[in-house]
C-alpha cells in the first residue's frame, strides 16, 4: 500500500475571522446606521383643540417642528411659541440637548468606522484575519463597535429628559417651567392627558412622545452587531496532525 505524500506535522488552523456571510452582516449594518443618521431619533406630537403641533429631534439636523392647521400665538413649550421648520438645537436654546444628541452622533460614527475597518481586513486577499491574533483583532474591533453604538444609542433615554430640563428652565421662569410628571423633562417615552400642573399638558390638550425611527434602527444595529460576534467567535482550533497515527 502506497502512502500518500506526507505533509507532516502540521500547525493548528485557525477558523476564518470573517466569512462571507458575516461581511454582508456587517454591510448590512452600516447601511442600517446610514439611514438612522437621517431619520429623526426622537418625536413629539401635541394636540390642543383643532391644532397639532409636532417636534423631531435629529442629530444631523436638530430640531424640526410644525403645526397644522395653523398655531397662532399658543406656547408649546421649548423653544417658546410655534417653531416652524428645521432649527438648530442652540437656535432655539436647546443647548444641553443639542451637546447630548453631538456626543451620542460620536459614539456612533466611531462604531461605524470600527465596522468599517474590519470589512476593510477581510477584502480578498487580506492575511489580517487568516491568524489567531487576526482574529483576536477583528473580535476586539466588533465589540468595541457594538460598546459605542450601543451607549451612543443608550444616552437618549438615560440623560435626555434632565437636558430638556435643564435647556427649559434657563428660558421659562420657575412658574412656568416643566418639572410636573409627566413631561419629556421627566420620560424619553410617554404621554400625557389634560391636567391642572405647569407642563406639557397643562392648557387642556394631550400629548405623546417617545423614540424616532432612527433610534430604533441604532438598537437594531447594536443586534445585528451581536449577532455577528455570536456567530464568529473564536472557536476550537483543529489539533494537528499525530504522525504516528496510522
């Protein structure tokens, strides 16, 4: 009997870091992120009477607003009077919550561009993942991505409404200034019925508020990450070759 050619001992081989697969996984993730950037993260809407008034807060574009059929001279809170249109947060004196959505646009385009690096390793012919340490590597990239996505998209509800606060009681005097429950000083998710307190519903209409499109495809993101780094963790290297086994 004929042995076949020997190779001899050989090294244990590593797993591909990033297969195919999860290079679409992690496209499909920037794609998601790229379109949350452009969609609001958050919203409000109020109805007093005939009159609807609706808020979005944005990272790229700040605050947008209208009033349909027409607003007048009511005050719907910060920033004081019917805004109309698309401003900035520090134009109408959102300062604070203008900061908040800038450090929480950080966090997620530092993620994005940790994503990207890693597709960038695993183009054909890259040796960065073909390694134990490739892929040590492309595992600590990903979850840092998944760290900064995640906390970008966390500092919404955990610090929004004390920015809001904040922002409104250095316009509105103490009186008139937002502190009843509940209000989007006090909730990133709520909503509210006619009542007798200084707030949100305070002159007879209702109102609700909660989180845009674009911060519920920042959580998705954040699961499509996880997804990714379950499904290419490291795994059990292929012992080497006995070659005293017959």
């Amino acid at each position: 009997m004929t042995a076949g050619p020997s190779t001899g001992p050989t090294a244990s081989v590593p797993r591909p870091h990033l297969p195919r697969g999860t290079v679409v996984l992690l496209a499909a993730t920037l794609v998601v992120i790229a379109v949350a950037l452009v969609l609001p993260w958050w919203s409000e809407t109020e109805v007093f009477g005939p009159s609807t008034w609706t808020q979005a807060f944005s990272p790229l574009t700040g605050v947008t607003a209208g009033c349909s059929p027409t607003c007048g001279p009511l005050d719907f809170g910060p920033p004081s009077g019917p805004l109309q249109g698309t401003s900035s947060f520090s134009s109408v004196g959102l300062d604070d919550t203008g900061i908040l959505y800038l450090t929480s646009l950080g966090l997620v385009l530092a993620g994005a561009a940790l994503i990207g690096i890693a597709i960038a390793m695993s183009v054909p012919g890259s040796k960065e993942f073909s390694s134990p340490r490739g892929l040590r590597t492309g595992t600590a990239l990903l979850s840092v991505a998944l760290l900064a996505v995640a906390v970008g998209a966390a500092l919404l509800p955990a610090l929004q409404p004390s920015a809001l606060r904040a922002d409104t009681t250095s316009k509105l005097s103490e009186g008139n200034a937002w502190t009843a429950a509940p209000s989007p000083e006090t909730s990133f998710l709520g909503g509210c019925q006619p009542g007798p307190f200084h707030g949100t519903c305070a002159s007879g209409g209702s109102a609700n508020w909660g989180p845009g499109p674009g911060w519920v495809l920042l959580v998705v993101a954040a699961a499509l990450l996880i997804v990714v780094l379950l499904r290419n963790g490291p795994g059990p290297e292929r012992p080497a070759a006995d070659p005293n086994h017959d």
